[in-house]
C-alpha cells in the first residue's frame, strides 16, 4: 500500500518481528510483551485503526476502535487520537483535532491522596522529569529518524509515507507535552495514570513499519551483495534480541510448551497450589517475589488460580489505574512489611486481619508452620488460627 510492492510489506513484518521485545524509551513497555496479555492483540488492532483510516475507510476504523476498547481501552484511545490526526492531515481542517482534549472530564481523575501517591512515587515512568538521559533519547530519535524519512519519501512522492512520517511526528510531541504538563506540577499528578508517554509504543510500531519497508524496498533494488549484507544484519539483529530476552527471564524456557513440565521453583509451586488446595484458599507471598532472583515474573493468580494479598509489583500497576483500590492496596502491603524475618505470630496476625489461610515462602521457611509441599527453591504452607 505505501511502497506498492510486496517485499517492502514483507521487510516492514520482518524488522517489527525482530523487534518485538525492544524496550520503548522509559515507559516500562515492549512492542510485544514475552507473554500473552490484551496488549497483544491491541498491538494488531490500533494498527488496523491507522490502516483503515489512511484508505479513509472510517466506518472499518470506527469498528476496530470499538474492538480495540473492548481489549485495551487506553490503547484504543492512543489509537482513537492517531487517526483523528491522520484524518486532519488528510483534510486540514480550520480546527485541530485536540481541542477536543478541552473536554477531558476531570471528575473522572480524583485528587492524589497519600497511598495513591506512594503507587504513583513507585512508577518512576510516569514522570518525565525522572526519566534517564537514554530514555529521552528513545522519544526524540524515533520522531527524528520519523521526519527523515518523511522527506525522503517527500522526494520520492510517497505521499503516504510522508502523512504517516508527520501524523507520528505530531502524535508523539502532542502526549510528550502531555506528559511534560502533568509531570512538572503536583496538582497534576491525577493525571498520570493516563501514561500518555505509552503513546510512543505506536510511534515505535510505526518507525519499524515504515523503516523495514524502506529497507526492503530499496535493499532489493540493489545488488545481491547488499541483499546478503542485509540478511546478516537482520540474523545480527535477532541474535542480539534473544541474547536479551535470555538475560530478562533465565530461569525459563524461552518457549513454554503447553504440556511440558517446568524447571522453575516458583511455578511448580504455583501449579501445586492449583491442584491441592481449596478453590477458597487465601495466600499471601512475598510483596516482592516478582522482582526475586529466579521468579521470571511469573503470576501467582494466573498460575494458581487462587486469591492472595496484595504484592507491591504487579498490583501496584493496577492500583496506578484504579485509585479507588490505593487505600487497600496499602494497607495490605504494609502488613507485609519486614517479610524476610516473619515468623508464626506474624502469619497468624495475617490470617486474623485478612483471612490468610496459606503462604508460600523461600527455603528453609519458618518453624512452627506445616508445609505439604517444598522444592529447591519455596515451601507451601498452611498457616495455623491464632490460639
């Protein structure tokens, strides 16, 4: 569609699939996490969003904005914004698109209060202000090499391309000034589970699209060495991103086969768990374990399918979503405090205050307590009524 040959859509697939797990600058995201999530497939439909409105086929893109709010309603929102973008580039109305912005319900963004504030002090990413350098660099350079190519393909008569190039161009320093305003003033902090810095996790998507297009469509135009030269540096590339991947969670496989026992301490008692205790039981872990050595980020409810107390890595995430959840969220966590020296009293306070009736620990565990189930690296136990 954009360069009118197959093998620029065949390049555009190839470097966005070798690119998959880049980090995008300091937002926390990937183009396409190593796990199954709604982010997966909202990846797919914002970006049948950006198609069906450059073929200006509206009503398929007011259907893939309802399908991707359904999956990932911050996403559709990125999306909804992109294509209204792209369709003012297109028309050039008097009016821009954002003004729409004006009508941001604010009641909708309740005042910061204390354990809101502690989840949100916990997400360095949401704050440009405490971004490192590199990770400023990973929001310049993609509109950079964006408006490179843009005039490239502006010498070319790619108008397309070109529209695509200046619609990322503009889409990214509209949230990054966004993101700028509600960083820099703490009346703002509300506002900051919007994350409109996530907006780069499309700008990305498209650089590779375009990028991997332009590459194929002109290294394929040229003579066979560069095709060659162009083959290794993709194998390079890929070599260097599963070098990456391996050193993010090594203590996994890299594919988990369905059906294939796990090497993996935590969710070999995670899958125990499902199997051997009541569809009621109540856990309580380690508020960190996700951050341990060895746990590979792995989800206990997921895994087990049983309920626990709240951690301070995954749920804090939801939390940043849902401020209602941050007063509870709290509370519960600062009971964990101090996990590492618990000891029976402590478990049985938990089970007093929250209903913990299990809890999983790393070996040796603690005295007084029955375990039914230890490998190498945890213990599951029961946790006694206070007497």
């Amino acid at each position: 569609m954009c360069f009118g040959s197959a093998r620029a859509g065949w390049g555009s697939a190839l470097l966005v699939a070798s690119l998959l797990t880049i980090p995008i600058a300091g937002t926390a995201l990937y183009i396409m996490d190593q796990y199954l999530n709604t982010r997966s497939f909202s990846t797919a439909t914002v970006l049948w969003i950006v198609l069906a409105t450059a073929q200006r086929k509206y009503l398929q893109a007011a259907f893939w904005i309802v399908l991707t709010a359904l999956l990932h309603p911050l996403m559709a929102a990125f999306g909804t914004a992109y294509a209204l973008l792209l369709i003012w580039q297109q028309t050039r109305p008097s009016l821009s698109p954002a003004g729409a912005m004006v009508f941001l319900p604010i009641a909708f963004f309740p005042p910061v209060s204390g354990p809101y504030r502690q989840v949100l002090e916990s997400h360095s990413y949401f704050f440009l202000q405490r971004w490192e350098w590199y990770e400023w660099l990973g929001i310049f350079g993609p509109l950079i090499i964006l408006w490179l190519l843009g005039g490239a393909a502006r010498g070319r008569g790619l108008a397309l391309i070109e529209t695509l190039c200046r619609t990322s161009i503009y889409f990214g320093l509209a949230f990054f000034v966004i993101a700028l305003v509600i960083s820099i003033p703490s009346q703002l902090a509300r506002f900051a589970e919007l994350q409109p810095m996530r907006s780069l996790h499309l700008v990305y998507v498209l650089l590779f699209v375009i990028a991997g297009g332009w590459i194929a469509h002109w290294a394929f135009a040229s003579s066979l060495k560069l095709r060659i030269l162009l083959f290794a540096g993709v194998a390079a590339l890929n070599a260097g991103m599963f070098y990456a991947q391996r050193q993010l969670f090594p203590a996994t496989p890299h594919i988990e086969w369905p059906g294939r026992n796990t090497k993996n301490g935590w969710v070999q008692a995670f899958l125990w768990v499902r199997e051997h205790t009541p569809t009621g039981a109540y856990f309580a872990l380690n508020p960190d374990h996700m951050r341990l050595p060895g746990e590979d980020q792995h989800g206990f409810r997921a895994i087990a399918e049983r309920s626990m107390l709240s951690d301070r890595v995954k749920d804090s995430g939801a939390v940043s979503m849902f401020p209602a959840l941050a007063e509870t969220w709290s509370e519960q966590v600062q009971s964990e405090e101090g996990w590492s020296q618990f000891q029976r009293q402590d478990f049985e306070t938990l089970r007093t205050r929250y209903g913990v009736d299990w809890v999983i620990l790393q070996q040796p565990g603690t005295e007084g307590l029955g375990c039914p189930y230890s490998n190498s690296t945890v213990v599951v136990c029961r946790v006694p009524g206070a007497p």
